[in-house]
C-alpha cells in the first residue's frame, strides 16, 4: 500500500466523521482531532474504520502516536509495509 | 380512555408539526411504542405512547401544527375498543384552548378574519404591525407575518439555534444558579480503563466518558436532591436519565438522555452512547430521550479547557460540566506529584438546593471517579 493510497483512505474516513470539513487540506503537521475537531467519540469511530478497512490493530496506547497526519500515515505505513 | 396529547419535548417547545401517524384506530399499542412523527425545532421526533391499549380516532391531520398539549387521540382499554366508544372529538383549536387559552387581545385593533387567522396560526396580534385604519391589523398584514414565521423558511442549524436560545434564556431569567467545582485526580479511573480496554475489542472500548457519566449517575442515587425538576416545587425523580450534550458540527446542541444510566454497566453505556450520539447528529431522536431527562452533564473531553460553568436545562435543577483531562501538579500527603486531573463543575437551581447539598454530590462523583472498578 503506497502513502498516497494510505492518505486517501484516511481522508475518507475522516471525512465520513466529519462530513463538513475538508480533511485533504491538513498539513502533515497539523493535528487531526484539533484541526477537524473531533471529538473523542468520533475519533474513536475514525479509529475503528481504519483498524477494520486497513486490517491493523490500534491498540489505546498507541494512540498518542498518531496525533498528527505525519505521524498516522507513518504508523499505518509501519503496520502494513508499503509498496515499493 | 387515557388522553393522548402532544407532548412538549423541550422547555422552549411551543408547538410541533405532525409529519405522519405510524399507527390507525383500532391499533394494539404498548408502553414505549412510536406513534407519530413530529417536527419539532429539534428535527423530526419519534413520539411515544405511555400506556398500553387501543389507539382510538386520530384527532390531527397530517401536516397541522399542533401545540403542545392538544388532544391528538385516545388510548383505549379493549372493552371500549369492543364496546365501539368514540372519543368526543376536538378540533385543534378547541383542543388548544382547552389546555392554554390565548391571552386576551384587548387594546389591539383588528378585523376579526385577522384574529381568526393569528389564532389558528398561533401568532401573537401584538407582534403584527397594522396597516388598516387608525392602524388596524388586517387579514393581509397577518398573513405577511405568516409567511415571515414559516418554520420550514429557517435552515435546520437556526432552528436549533434558535431552541438553544429559548431554552438558555428561560434558564437564566427564572433560575437562580449557583456554581461549585473541585478538581479530581483520574489516575485511578485512567488507569483501570486502560488495562480494561487492552481485553477489549476496539469497537468495545471504552471511553473516559462512561466512567464520569456512570461516576455522575451513582452520585443521583446518593444525593437525590439533584436528580430532579423544579414543578412549582422541587420534586425527586425515581429514574436517573442522564442527558448527554452532544454538540452538531453546524452548530448548536442536542441533548439526548441515557435513561436509567445509573442501572447501566459502563459496556451497556458505551453501546447507549453509540447508537444516540450519530442519531443525536442526524436529528433523530425518541421522544422518551428528551423529555424524561433528570440531570444534563456536558463533557468537554481531552484537550478542551479545563472547566465549563453550564446553564440549567430547566425543570432540572443541576447541570454538570467536566472539563478536559489534563496533566497538572497534584499535591498529596505531602509529596507534589503530576497526575492527570479533571475539574468537575456543578451549576445548580438555589430554589431547590443549597451549596451543602451541591458539595455532598461533587464529593460523591470524585469518591465514585476513586473507585473505577465499581463503576
């Protein structure tokens, strides 16, 4: 899976919580949950959506790991190898 | 024969419109069935039947707007279902007057069409500017009003909106508030959710959320005095419905309540708050999820501020407000430490309680938040 393939299903869940935001604006360094704000309870459904279509498993302590969209595409990335 | 009226499901709620019957004479109904839908400022409402029986004529048409309290049908006991009873029938505005006569128009000039007209239609003489002579209010200046005061006109948000203000600015006309607030260490709470959640599947998991709210509910069984509505009077209730604030992403609140949240296991409360949450978003709520509520909490959640003072969602007479969770400098038997804590704030109605009491509750949600693994 490529980063770019990543991202667009990042954007699409994030989009599906947050239907009035434009996720492919985020720079990699923004925060996702402060930037679109989510809150706790969507971010939670984002979470699930990502772990069930890109079959990782999140665990809650991993996810101060992934505040920002640098630091999810990389964690993703890490979980599933991506595509040379 | 039991009186089925339209209820009110919201302090600011005037009047609804029935958008459709779910159910016909003659139908067999029971306790928590859906009956109608009504559009209300809230969007379009699921109302509820309170006892079992048979449904008797349907006394509203579809697409009138009705005011809260009017006569809609009867629910009948199967003898007089059998015994073919026909409930006498009221017209809307009979109906309505019965429960709420209209003020008395006295100094204001107006044809009688005109007053016919802003009676059935609800509007109030004394808003209308007259163009007839020496300024009487005609059937024209009425019916621009009307189009003025269509509901539909407004977009969904302002109608919200606009539910939101009614609502606040009742509150804070007619009820004194008074505020408390504590800081509670949720190390504890923080960390037996986490070993919980590591056997949990994700869908499962918990949120600190459940804890306050389970935390909050017990808290109404120990200080009763808060889980309750100010009637002329304050009066307990028997059930804890925890009204949870959820706000739209346009803008705006909905409150739904988690009924009996205190006989609910924080599992139970998760599945509770994942089915309303998305409805609470989608406008799509039961009628049972908004009038019965006994105390709103509202949670900022992680990364807020650190406190929020609510306002009185009335006839309640408390609201809770918990602020983020954050890392602070927490002193205890002498050592300083950093623990993540949490500010919980109590703004309460003073006609039906004291600081006293006010204190013996916070007190109470911080011991329940100081032992996670009773929640």
């Amino acid at each position: 899976m490529t980063e770019d393939q990543i991202k667009s299903v990042v954007f699409r869940l994030l989009k599906t919580v947050a239907p009035d935001t434009d996720p492919t604006q985020l720079k990699p360094g923004d925060n996702i949950r402060q930037s679109l704000s989510i809150d706790s309870f969507d971010y939670l459904q984002f979470i699930v959506g990502l772990d069930k279509e890109l079959g990782i498993q999140t665990p809650e302590e991993d996810y101060g790991k992934i505040g920002t969209l640098k630091e999810l595409v990389e964690y993703v990335s890490s979980r599933r190898p991506l595509a040379k | 024969m039991i009186p089925y009226q339209m209820p009110s499901l919201g302090a600011d709620m005037e009047s609804g419109f029935l958008r459709e019957w779910k159910v016909k004479p003659g139908d067999t109904v029971k306790r928590g069935d859906i009956i109608a839908e009504v559009e209300t400022q809230k969007g379009i409402i699921d109302i509820e039947v309170f006892d079992d029986g048979i449904i008797g004529e349907l006394l509203i048409k579809v697409d009138d707007k009705v005011p809260v309290g009017t006569l809609m049908t009867h629910i009948l006991t199967k003898d007089e279902a059998a015994a073919g009873i026909k409930p006498e029938k009221l017209t809307v505005q009979q109906a309505a007057t019965a429960v709420s006569p209209p003020p008395v128009q006295r100094h204001i000039k107006a044809s009688p069409l005109a007053r016919k007209i802003a009676e059935e239609k609800g509007i109030d003489l004394a808003s209308v500017k007259g163009t007839g002579p020496d300024g009487a209010i005609t059937r024209e200046d009425v019916e621009r009003t009307t189009q003025k005061t269509v509901p539909a006109e407004r977009s969904v948000s302002e109608n919200v909106r606009m539910a939101v203000a009614a609502a606040m600015s009742k509150s804070n006309r007619e009820i004194p508030h008074y505020y408390l607030d504590t800081t509670v260490d949720m190390t504890k709470s923080l960390t037996w959710m986490a070993e919980a959640n590591k056997k949990l599947p994700l869908q499962e998991r918990l949120l600190p959320v459940v804890l306050i709210l389970k935390a909050a509910a017990l808290a109404c069984r120990e200080v009763p005095d808060l889980n309750a509505w100010w009637e002329n009077g304050p009066v307990k209730k028997d059930h804890v419905n925890i009204g949870f604030v959820v706000s739209l992403r346009s803008g705006g609140l909905m409150v739904p309540s988690i009924n009996d949240a205190d006989q609910k296991s924080l599992a139970q409360l998760m599945v509770a708050l994942n089915d309303v949450i998305p409805r609470a978003r989608a406008m799509k709520l039961k009628s049972s999820e908004l009038v019965q509520t006994t105390l709103t909490v509202t949670s900022l959640g992680e990364g807020a501020v650190e406190s929020v003072y609510g306002v009185i969602y009335p006839p309640q007479v408390a609201i809770l407000g918990f602020g983020g969770i954050h890392e602070a400098p927490w002193a205890e038997n002498g050592m300083l430490d950093v623990r993540k804590v949490m500010t919980i704030t109590l703004a309460a109605d003073h006609r039906a309680t004291d600081g006293q009491t006010g204190n013996r509750f916070l007190l109470a949600i911080n011991k329940n938040l100081q032992q996670p693994e009773k929640l």
